[in-house]
C-alpha cells in the first residue's frame, strides 16, 4: 500500500487511499480509476462524474459506536493529559463496526 501511495506521489498521479482502521482492506487507486471502481467524488468541485451520471440514489449506513459514556472516560483523560502538558496533539479514535449497502 505505502509503495504504491509512493509511487503515485513520485509520478505527480493523483490518487485516493480508503483505510479501513486496522488497515486490512486498504484502497489505493488512481483518481482516474475510482469511477470503474464504482467509486464516485466531488471535492472542493474536482469530480470524477458528469452531471447526467447516474448516481446511487440512497446509501444506508449502519453503525455500532461505542458507547458514550466510554468514549467521554478516554475523552476527559487525554484532556487532562493535555492540560498536564504530556501532549500537545492527540488524535482520539476508536474502531467502530460500519455496515452500508446501496
């Protein structure tokens, strides 16, 4: 996955990567690719579909986050840690089960 983000990047080819969180389905394609991959974007006005392209209607997401009260324990305490001064940047995540079908 790495050496084909490097080789992209090396080769000025624009791509999109998709991380799954424990990296075991990763996505690294061509932005020119993702259309034939069913993969369609718009960022910031850069699009890979036309205007009269079909696209799925309705996407149904299903999700199974941790509960809160768990998330806020872990929250308070990288806060506190910060206010200890032990961190200055923290990225706070969790793997959460992602179910869709369109």
């Amino acid at each position: 996955m790495l050496e084909k983000m490097n080789d992209y990047a090396r080769r000025n080819i624009p791509f999109l990567f998709i991380l799954d969180f424990e990296l075991n389905q990763p996505v690294v394609i061509p932005l020119n690719m993702a259309a034939a991959q069913g993969i369609y974007f718009n960022i910031k006005g850069v699009c890979n579909y036309l205007a009269t392209t079909q696209l799925p209607t309705w996407i149904n997401w299903r999700t199974q986050p941790m509960p809160f009260e768990q998330y806020e324990k872990a929250f308070c305490y990288v806060k506190q840690q910060l206010n200890y001064g032990n961190s200055f940047l923290v990225n706070l995540t969790f793997p959460t089960k992602v179910e869709t079908k369109f």
